[in-house]
C-alpha cells in the first residue's frame, strides 16, 4: 500500500515542503529511502525501525521504499523522520489516517519520542505558503511553530500521539512494551529539572568608564547609520565597545526580527519562544 504525506526540510536559510512517499509492498524484507538524502537521513532507518517497535507498533517484514519528493532537492536533517514512521504505519494499515492533510515534522527517537530539530520556524513557514492547514511539530517547538499565522498547529510528544492526532477514529493506542532505564546515581534530595539561563542582556554603554572619544565615535557612527572600524592593542576595550551596540539600536523591525529569528532557529543555539527583538551581535574571530 502506498501512503504520501508532507514534510519540510531545510536548504540553506529557507525551507522547502517535500512530500514523503512510503511504499510497503510484498517482498524480501528491505528498507530503502531514495531521494537525494544526507546521512542523517539515510540513518532514519534505523531510528524508525527502532521507534515503531518500542512505541507499541509493528515493523512490518515487507519491502518498504521511501522517496523524498521532488527528487533533485538535496535533503538534510532528521525532519522527515515522523512523516517516514506515520507514512510506514499507514502503509501497512496499522491505522487509518482520517481526511484532511497534515504536514509533519519531527525526529523520532529510539523510544518513539518525538524531538525538536533546529530550522522549525522556515519548515513551518514553507508549508503555509504551500496551503497546509495543520501541521503536527514536536511538542518543544510549539511556541516556535505558533509565531506563524494562519495555520492549526497540533504538538506531539511521542508517536501514539500523533497516530491518535491522525486517526479517523479515536481509540486507545498501542501499549508500548516496557522498558528498563537506567541513570547514574545522584544524592541531591530531589532532581531538579534543567533551567535554561535566559539570553544575556548586552552591556550598558553607560557602564564604560573613559574612552570618551571611542564613545563619542560609536554614538555617531550609530545615529548615522555609519559602518565603524576600531583599531588598537589588544585589552584597550574594542571589544567591549562593540558589545554596548544592540542596547544603543532601537528594536529591530518585523522583517528583520523574523529574518534574525530564522537564523537562530536554524543554528539551534536555543529554543525559540518568540520573536528576536533585540539585534543579534556576532564576534568573529580572526582565526
């Protein structure tokens, strides 16, 4: 039976909806996937075949072929994983998906949880310029997802719950079968989830004592839209100039606060809970 679904990859800064296509026919047992994938892709076999029998599911013993459409744009990353397992569930009448497309994006884990991947917010905004109307993310990137308009927005934290999001017919899913976990001892009284530290607040240029010149310079380079080049020995605080810059420009316009909030969602250097406001400062090094 073959079964399409819609997903989204990254290419470059922008994404891309591609349709995923599981094909489970009779056969020698086999998994292949075509389509112009990277190695993160290539390895969804087994993180697929892992997530569908520790979920409570089958792995059907057919000749499944998956083709990631259209076939001459390159795909990278783990995005696709959750539209390959559903697309696998569906193929081999596990479940019947009710009427309506979805697009979904995700990466499964061993243990058939789903997993934020970085990029979310372009994929997600590729798949509304398309017309999708629903689209199933992982929970962690809700608030990532939501900063796109128009679109009903269904988070999963595993795959039973994006099968139940599918159905056509409520009903109790799958009992995963048990597993053993195992952790490193620890003697605090009682764990404590992570906190992530919230982004750090550029300096003040109020804070910086002397330099009144360099000061000076940096105020109307910035009130005229001026590039700026600082020159000197190492320790005489050019450094510590520069970083004063974000809190000295005026929040960044709508267009420019998505276009930096897509570059930050694509390093996934942290989780998006909304729109970047504040200019981001960068600091190369010259090695």
């Amino acid at each position: 039976m073959l079964a399409t679904l819609l997903s989204a990859t990254l290419v470059a800064l922008d994404g891309r909806v591609i349709r995923v296509e599981v094909d489970v026919a009779p056969g020698l047992p086999g998994f292949s996937i075509v389509g112009l994938g990277d190695a993160s892709i290539r390895e969804a076999r087994e993180r697929v075949r892992g997530a569908l029998r520790n979920a409570g599911f089958v792995h059907p013993p057919r000749r499944i072929t998956v083709n990631l459409a259209p076939a001459d744009v390159p795909k990278t990353g783990s995005a696709a994983d959750l539209a390959i397992a559903i697309g696998i569930l569906i193929g081999s009448e596990q479940f019947t998906a009710r009427a309506g497309r979805a697009a979904l994006i995700g990466e499964v884990s061993l243990g058939g949880e789903i997993r934020a991947v970085p990029g979310l917010l372009p994929m997600v905004a590729a798949l509304a310029r398309r017309g999708v109307k629903r689209v199933i993310v992982p929970a962690d990137g809700l608030d990532e997802a939501r900063l796109v308009d128009g679109l009903e927005i269904i988070p999963v934290a595993t795959l039973a719950e994006a099968v139940d999001a599918l159905r056509s017919r409520r009903r109790a899913g799958p009992t995963p079968p048990a597993r053993v976990e195992l952790a490193l001892a620890t003697f605090s009284a009682a764990p404590s989830p992570p906190v992530l530290a919230p982004p750090a607040s550029p300096p003040d240029l109020s804070e910086v004592r002397g330099q009144v010149e360099a000061r000076r310079a940096l105020e109307v380079a910035l009130a005229g839209g001026h590039g700026l080049l600082m020159i000197g020995p190492p320790g005489t605080g050019k450094t510590m100039l520069a970083r004063t810059i974000p809190g000295l420009l005026p929040e960044l316009s709508e267009e420019a606060s998505l276009a930096a909030t897509i570059v930050a969602s694509v390093s996934g250097e942290r989780p998006i809970h909304g729109l970047i406001r504040t200019p981001p400062f960068r600091a190369p090094h010259h090695t």
